[in-house]
C-alpha cells in the first residue's frame, strides 16, 4: 500500500469494521487530505470487508465527499439570487477563462480549485466569493485580477 494508504488507515483504525462506520470514517479521510483518494477507497474496502464498488458508491452519493485532490486554494463563486443579479455569473465566468478550467476542477499545476456555491450567505456583500476562508464583496472585475495574482 502506497503511503497515503497507510495513512488513511491511520485515520480510521479508531473505528469498528462495521458498515454503520463508513461514513464517519469518509468523512474523517476527507477532512484530512481534502478528498477520498484511490488508496484510501482501497484501505477502507479492506478495513470494513466491503467492495471497492461499495465504497464508491457511498462516496458518488453524498455531495461533501470529493474524488480529485484540492487545490492550494480554492475558490467559491456565490450563485445565490443577490450575486447572480448583481454579476457572479460574469464573475464565475471570467475565472474559468482565467484559469483555464470548469466548475469542480482544480488547475494543472494544483494551485486553485474552483467551485460555485448555492449561497454564502453574504447578501449584502453581493456579488461575493470566498477564497480558502476570506470572504471578498461587492466584487469586479479589475478586483477579480487582482486577487488571481496574489494567488500566484
């Protein structure tokens, strides 16, 4: 087992090998390393006696679980009414342009992850986004520009 294996293993030994656990152990490797890696799918069919099948499909299902590794940062783009009426769709738009990639992607060189939001919860602020935990509002375009490059 590769390395990261081991260490999802790590992660879930504290929980019996009963299928009841599998999610809050999925949810414990995804906390840690950002998504549920191959390896980790691998130890933890090993560890609660099940498929792999089986552990995709859990996975597949719930919308907090990730297949592919995070970026460094990533960002969420606000498409709750306030932001879409006042420009997020623009703003959703010129990143993928930007950088070069879709919704639920993350660039090739592992730097940004990109993702849009139902709402943020920031209203006033619209139209919003949240780069890793910092919120930024009331957001244009030139201000998009330069928050990409400090990113860089």
């Amino acid at each position: 087992m590769s390395t990261n294996a081991s260490n999802s293993t790590d992660s879930f030994c504290n929980f019996e090998p009963k299928r009841e656990y599998l999610v809050p152990a999925l949810q414990e490797v995804q906390e840690r390393d950002g998504y549920v890696s191959e390896a980790a799918v691998e130890a933890l069919a090993k560890h609660f006696n099940l498929s792999k099948a089986d552990i995709y499909s859990v996975v597949s299902f719930y919308a907090q679980f990730k297949f592919t590794k995070p970026g460094k940062h990533t960002i969420k783009v606000c498409q709750g009414t306030a932001c879409h009426v006042r420009g997020s769709g623009n703003l959703l738009k010129a990143l993928k342009q930007r950088l070069g990639i879709e919704e639920g992607q993350t660039t090739p060189d592992g730097l940004i992850s990109l993702e849009h939001v139902a709402c943020l919860g920031a209203c006033a602020l619209a139209p919003a986004m949240v780069v890793d935990d910092k919120v930024y509002g009331r957001l244009t375009l030139p201000e998009l520009e330069k928050i990409l490059k400090e990113l860089k």
